[in-house]
C-alpha cells in the first residue's frame, strides 16, 4: 500500500489524476472502475480539465461503476446511474454505451449481478479503480462484515450509511434500504486499485484502513493485500495516522 499525503482536496485530485493517467497510458481499450460520493469529484474534475485541454483522451474507455441502490427510478438525480453520468461520462467525453452502472432495477437483481461480474471479465478486468471510503470503512457498498471474497450482489445498508448518504435526498426516509455493489473480491481483482479521502471526518476509517489490522469490521482494510493500491489523502483525513 503506498500512501501519499496531500495538503488539499485540489492537490489529492490533481496527484490522483496523475496517477490514473499514468497507469492507463499506452493501454489500447483501457478500464476504469468507477465510485461515486463526493471523494472523487476533484480527481474527475481534474481529468475533465486534461480532457478539455487535449492532454488526455479517454473516448476509447471502458468503465464499470462500483454500485447502485436497488428500487431507485434510473431518471432520479441521485441514482448511480444518472451520478455517473453527470460527473464521470459527459465531463470526460465518454461513449456512454461504454460505461456501465450495476441495474438496480432488475426484476432479477442477482442475475444481473453475475451478468455485471462477467461483462468486467469479458472487459479483460478493470485496470484502474478508483475508489472513495465510507466514514465506517465500506468500499462501493461494502458495509463491515462484508466477505472478502465477494462478487457483485445486493446489500443492506447500514443506518450510518444512509444518514451519511441523506445529503443527497429530501429525507432520511428517501434514501434506499439496499443496493447492488461490485464485492470487495471484484474490487481486488483490479490490477491498480487508487483510493481517495479528504476530511477529519475520514480520520477513523483511514486509520483502520491503513495501520489497523485486516478485519471484515474495516472493509478497505483488505486493500492491504492488493497488489498495488495507492492511498491519496489531504492533512484532514491523514490525521490519525
Ligand atoms: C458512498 C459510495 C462509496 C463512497 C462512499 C463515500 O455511499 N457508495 O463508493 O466511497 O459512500 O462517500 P463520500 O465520498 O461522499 O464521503
């Protein structure tokens, strides 16, 4: 695990960015697994800005998003679907036929699921993952005592994920019961795995993370045994350590 400490949330975008661009240079039909939250909308604002300023092309990608809440109207603001669309697809000028988010909306959600699993395999597998973390440790969806071996299935959330997540919604009450999510052996089969955090509030989870041990109760602690994850955090979220 390489961590690099930055002084901001524009600095951990803009060395993330440099990152992603690196590993996904030279690759011909390059992959991206794809989070949502807010973590990642300054490294996928800094890969707009090398887009627009002609120093990245991304037009060939393939990207497959982490997750999506089960029973949310695809057309809803905060679906997945419509998030992935709004910060990642149009920014970054991507054929949105080649970016996939889990259906949440499948009459069979665990059907769909595999079908997910076997489309990033038939993809070659995902060469960049980007990742956020939850303030109780989950990746994707993963909320602790996930298993590690995980595929992409449906999930509870917990309640701490849906107050975290009621920002987004008009109510508590809106926010979805479930969610389908790439499982955290899907996101260790990734051959660079970049995850990103900013914020005090980050503290605890990146110091379970990081230096705790590898326990189901801090889901991204299993990035310890990925081959080549890079941590990019600011002061705030770095401060625990
Ligand atoms: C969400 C997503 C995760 C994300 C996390 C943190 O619920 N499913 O992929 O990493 O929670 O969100 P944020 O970056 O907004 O704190």
């Amino acid at each position: 695990m390489e961590v690099v400490i930055c002084r901001d949330a524009q600095e951990v975008g803009e060395l993330a960015a440099d990152r992603v661009i690196a590993y996904l240079e030279g690759i011909h039909t390059p992959v991206i697994g794809l989070a949502t939250g807010s973590s990642p909308l300054a490294l996928y604002a800094e890969l707009s800005r090398r887009v627009q300023a002609g120093t990245f092309d991304f037009s060939h990608g393939l990207g497959f998003a982490l997750d999506e809440y089960v029973g949310i109207d695809p057309d809803h603001p905060e679906s997945y679907r419509n998030v992935i669309r709004r910060t990642v697809v149009e920014p970054l000028k991507m054929d949105p036929g080649r970016v996939r988010v889990p259906n949440g909306f499948a009459a069979d959600l665990q059907g769909a699921a595999d079908e997910y699993d076997a489309a990033i395999e038939e993809a070659g597998g995902v060469d960049v993952q980007i990742l956020g973390i939850g303030s109780n440790g989950h990746i994707g969806f993963n909320e602790p005592f996930s298993s590690f071996s995980s595929r992409t299935r449906v999930k509870t959330l917990t309640p701490q994920t849906r107050e975290d997540n009621a920002r987004f919604f008009n109510s508590l009450d809106e926010v979805p019961r479930h969610c389908v999510t790439q499982g955290l052996g899907t996101i260790m089969d990734s051959r660079v795995a970049v995850l990103v955090a900013t914020g005090e509030h980050k503290a605890d989870a990146i110091a379970a993370m990081i230096e705790g041990p590898v326990s189901q109760r801090c889901p991204a602690s299993i990035l310890q045994f990925h081959p080549r994850a890079v941590i990019v955090i600011d002061e705030g979220a770095a401060s625990k350590l």
